[in-house]
C-alpha cells in the first residue's frame, strides 16, 4: 500500500497551467566556455530573469490563485524579507488582492521599495525582540488574511516545480538536476518534477557550508536544527528543514553536497565576467558546486536552477572590492 | 546622378549570411520596469552576449571571412587593447587564420588573457613611446599580415550592421534607433540596415560627453579633433571620427545625443539590479541616454544597441563601491 505523496506530478502540471502567461517562462542558457570549464553539456535555467527576478513568484502566484474569491478580497499576508515578498506582493496584485508583508525594521530600503512598489502594505518588527511568526500569524488572523508561507505548503512547493518542468521539457534528458537549497520548496518542486519525468535523474541539492541543516537532517533521517548560519547566501540561512519539504526531499533528493563562500563568489563572478549575468549568492549556489568539482561523478549532461538574481550594485562591489 | 554608397542594406544582407551559425544571434530584451521609467517600448538589442562579449565579432568575422585562402594562411594582424582584439583573435581561430594582436605592455592581464585564450598571439609596445599604428603596419608588412581596422572598412561596418538587421527583423517598425558611437563602426553599419529597411526611422548616436568627436565633426560638417577624452566609456574614448565611418554618418545618423558618466553608471546599474545583465560602460550608453531623458521626443517604439559586456567584477566594484 502506498500513500499519495503531498505533492505529485500532477500538481505541479496543474501549477504550470496557471503559471502560464504569467510568469516568464526564463530562458536555459549555455555557454561554450562553462561546458569547457566543467567537462559537461550545462544547462542553466535562469530563474534569475523570472518576475520579481526569483523563482519566488512561481509558488506565490500558484498559491494564492487558489484562493477563494472572498479570501482574495480580505488579502494576504506573508513575512519575508526577502525574494518571497516581493513574490506574493506582485502575486496579490495581479489577482486583483491586496497583501501585508511582515518585514523586519532594518530591512534593506531597496527591499522594502521593491515590496511597497508592487502595491503591498510594509508591517514591521523588532527583529531582535519580535516573534516574526507569532506577530504574522495575529496579524493574519485579526484581518482576516490569508498567511502565504514561503515554502510549507503544498501549492507553493508545486508551483516551484514548474522551473524544473520547463527545463526537462525544452532540454530533455539529463543526467542530474542541482538545485538550491534554503528551506527545501524549490528542490521539493524540482524533484517531483524531475523524478516523475525521468525517475533516473539524479537530484542534488547544494547548501552553503555553514548552513547543512538539510545535508545533516537527511544523514539523520529526522530534522536537525543548527545555529542561523553565517553565510553570504542570505536566502539559504535556514536553520532546520521545513516538515513538509522535508518529507518530500528525503524520498527524492539523492544527495546534497556544499559550497563555501568562496565558491559562490568565483561562481557570480564566472557569471558576471563570461555570461554577462547577474546571480545573487544563494541563486549560485549549484553552478559554485559544480564548477568547484563538489558533484562527482560530473554528469554528463546537467541542468543547473540559478534561482534568483536581486543583489544590488553596491553589495555586489563590496563582494569583490579590492 | 548618384553614387554607391561605401556600405549598402546588400553588403549587410551579405554579412548576415556569412555570420549565420557563427555569430549568436543575440537576444531582444524587453522590461516592463524600462518601459515604465522611459514611456516608451523599449527593445534592447543584447551584444553583451555576443561571442567575445561584444558586437565586435560580426564585423572582424565578416571581413576576415573575405580574404583569400592564401592570405588566410599567413595570418591576420590587429591593434587594440579591447573587444577588437578578441573579435579578431576569435574569427580569425574560427576561420583557420591566426592573429597577431598588437597591444600595450600594461593590458590589463584579463584581456591579454582573453586574446591569448583564442590562440592569438600577442606582440606588445610602449604605449607612450610607441605609435600602435605604425608598429602594427610594419608587423603586417614584415610578415605579410592582412591588416583588420577596428572600424574603417566596409566589411567590418556591414558586420555590425547585422546587429541592426536582425533587430528590426525580429521586432518591426522602430521610431527610433539608439546607438553607442566610439570610432563610428557601429552606427555607421547599423544606419545602413536600419535606414536601408525602414527609411523613417530616426537613428540616433550616444557619445560620452568628455568624447563629443562624432557630434563637433556633424555639427561641423567636417572631421574634428578633441583631445583624447577622459570617460568610464573607454570603449568611446575615440580623439576624431573614421573618414569611412564619417561619410556613412553624416548621411545617415540623425542627431547626437551626450550621456555623462554618471548617467552610464545608472543605466548600468539598472541593466544590474532590474535586467539583470552585465553591460560595460561603453556598451550602457544608449541605454543610458534613454533613461536621462536626453532623447526628445520620446520615441514610442525604440530599439536600443547594447554592444558589449565585457567589464571585470573587480573593475564594476570600483564603480559602485562606497
């Protein structure tokens, strides 16, 4: 007897049906230089050119388009202060709903533009004396909203999968699919995709080195909880594996291997000088893992998500100044 | 009574033909956020993510692909410290040629690199002692190198033009063309295909304000020195238009336009943060001219050049660091 798992193939054909002709479908770039480099037919696909410049509003659009049309009325909430905000402020917005980010005081400006921009309403907290979860959860609850979590749930984590549908779709065959890992949506999706195509694939999953909690919790088959990680790739600073993502990830996901800082860095900059594009650190995170020889043995034909691209020019400089 | 122009629509249809398969035919970029902040449709024509990073390949690949086999055997010679020196290192490899590159002894290491990477090789001079123009035409004579000039000369400017070309094939009806003017090779070729298949369209040159050769010599009407300018544009930095180049450009461009360096580093930045490509300071200009406003009217529906991509993330800090 087998259960059904919590999100299948299906689901995420479903999310690329309503994805379609909203997001980008992002183009899969090549370049002769990077197979050169790697020893491998490299296919990048470049969720650093979607809609908010991240793979984000995949999952944000796929969820709230599900939503009732009385609870589209009342609105969204989300707490993020990242790439997820952006996501579900342009996702409200283009289903005719209204949202409330949850950011932290400090937030970056540029960030908080971005969200207020797409039409959101900003709530903010004391990131040092507030409960972020808590304060969004009372903040749901007395209007009436509807949370979007960033990677906890079913239709966000199909939405994400539609990357990695498009990918096999226009490229075909691969031999391995390296996917980022922060709180383990976007592999979650990605595997499900890849693994209901072709059940060969190899999925791995790249964490920074400080921020294994994945690595380790899969090793222990059970979550394992480590300190917020130091590490450039804000997006990847989760402390513990989602539940539910990581339920998935452990009967899909065939490895996870890491990068350092250093890494990430050579990756953007490889990126930067010969692709001409621009990757946030934890949207580099797979192409650092391949080009620093961390997959082996090097698929021969590789499918790469670079998952966001939003860095600003000033902390792209402070990365390779001097 | 008429004569023939120097470049003709034909001599660029005939290029296109050489460089298919061999040259990328680069992408059209379009972004709602540009759209927005300019009023306009903007349609951004990428070199960037030509081969060598840079326009430069059609037009040394199209005159290269000319010479006799005889000639091809002894080789191809060049000068210049930038995308040229690729360009020509590149299609001469691809067309079973070698380069010799004359460049100065202080080229920075990455793009001697670069040049070397191609297989070419790499004869240096003093560059404040030395005349780059008369050292390269005695290396030529001495080993009976064929000489390929950056801009003055009808093949290269029918290779450039191919960027226009296919531009306009790709997209339609433009009101206006922006072009980055350095020695003038570019536009020149990109007039002639633009005003060749649409002779409506209002084609616009973009100088750097420090290196206003093109816009004195129009104005003029004749040719007009400056002292070498002092710009982050040094793919621009030219002293005195082309004759060759002149010619096609007082016929053909409608107006000059001048963007300061500042006005590149906003346009760069915003090709940064929002498109997420990489463009050099030479490369950004038209863009930049366009969202300074420093074209007026506006025009509705416009095709900008982006012709080249070639700078150092090391170099792109220095410009944003602070």
């Amino acid at each position: 007897m087998t259960t059904t798992p919590p999100v299948t193939l299906d689901d995420v054909h479903d999310a690329a049906a309503r994805l379609k002709g909203v997001a980008h479908r992002t183009p899969v770039l090549r370049s002769r230089t990077l197979d050169a480099l790697v020893g491998a037919e490299v296919h990048l696909k470049c969720e650093n050119f979607q809609r908010v410049g991240a793979f984000k509003f995949r999952g944000a659009y796929n969820a709230i388009s599900r939503l009732s049309a009385d609870q589209l009325a009342k609105g969204i909430a989300a707490y993020s202060s990242g790439n997820h905000a952006q996501a579900v402020a342009l996702a409200a917005r283009e289903l005719g709903s209204s949202a409330v980010i949850l950011m932290p005081e400090d937030v970056p400006r540029s960030k908080a533009d971005a969200v207020a921009g797409y039409g959101a309403e900003i709530v903010t907290y004391d990131r040092y004396t507030g409960d972020r979860e808590a304060i969004g959860a009372a903040l749901a609850a007395e209007r009436g909203l509807a949370l979007v979590p960033p990677y906890e749930h079913p239709h966000v984590i199909a939405g994400q999968g539609t990357a990695a549908l498009e990918l096999i779709e226009e490229v075909g065959d691969l031999d391995a699919l390296l996917v980022p890992v922060g709180g383990g949506g976007l592999i979650a999706g990605c595997a499900t995709a890849a693994k209901g195509l072709r059940p060969g694939i190899r999925v791995v999953g790249v964490e920074p080195e400080a921020g294994d909690d994945t690595k380790r919790s899969l090793e222990a088959g059970r979550r394992v909880e480590i300190p917020i990680p130091r590490t450039i790739a804000d997006g990847q600073a989760a402390g513990i594996p989602g539940e539910l993502t990581f339920s998935i990830n452990r009967r899909l996901v065939d490895e996870i291997t890491l990068v350092t800082d250093d890494d990430i860095r050579a990756a953007m900059r490889l990126a930067f000088e010969r692709l001409k594009i621009v990757i946030e650190p934890s949207g580099a995170s797979a192409l650092a893992a391949l080009l620093a020889g961390r997959v082996q043995p090097v698929p021969p034909r590789v499918g790469v998500v670079i998952s966001g691209g939003n860095i600003g020019a000033q902390r792209f400089a402070e990365l390779y100044a001097g």
